[in-house]
C-alpha cells in the first residue's frame, strides 16, 4: 500500500504539505472558486513545485473533502 508520505521525498513537497499551501492561497484569495491557471501561476516558482507534487497536492484536497473541481476551477467547499 502507498503511503503518503514518502521517507526519501522532501517534506515540503509531501501532499498534506502542498494541499495546505494550495488551501491557504485559496482562503487569502477571498474567492470561493478560482481557476487552476491562476493557482499554478501562483505557485509555479515556489521551489516545491512540480506538475506531480500539485496534482498529489490538488489530490489530497479533494480525497480530505476540501475542494471540489468545475473545470476549470478549483472550489473550497465551506464546513457547515
């Protein structure tokens, strides 16, 4: 079984790590969906970053509830 976190891989680019940077720009957006685009031009920099690390990342958010997708927007669901 996989887990999700790797004890070779760095921990900044572990999914839980990633989902909550990615969680976290969508908070301090003040928007409750945005577009993937503009979420990966935000992070497409950070040294973190890699095409699998944000969809593991986008993965975990959406396994845990967080978010849900209308393409091509990612939407954070609100806790009731």
């Amino acid at each position: 079984m996989s887990s999700i976190f790797l004890k070779d891989e760095a921990i900044n680019k572990a999914p839980a790590i990633v989902g909550f940077e990615i969680a976290r720009f969508l908070q301090n957006s003040g928007k409750s969906r945005i577009s993937i685009f503009d979420v990966i031009d935000h992070f497409k920099r950070e040294a973190w970053f890699s095409p699998n690390s944000f969809f593991y990342g986008v993965t975990f958010l959406y396994a845990v509830g967080l978010i849900d997708f209308e393409e091509p927007y990612l939407i954070a669901r609100h806790a009731d």
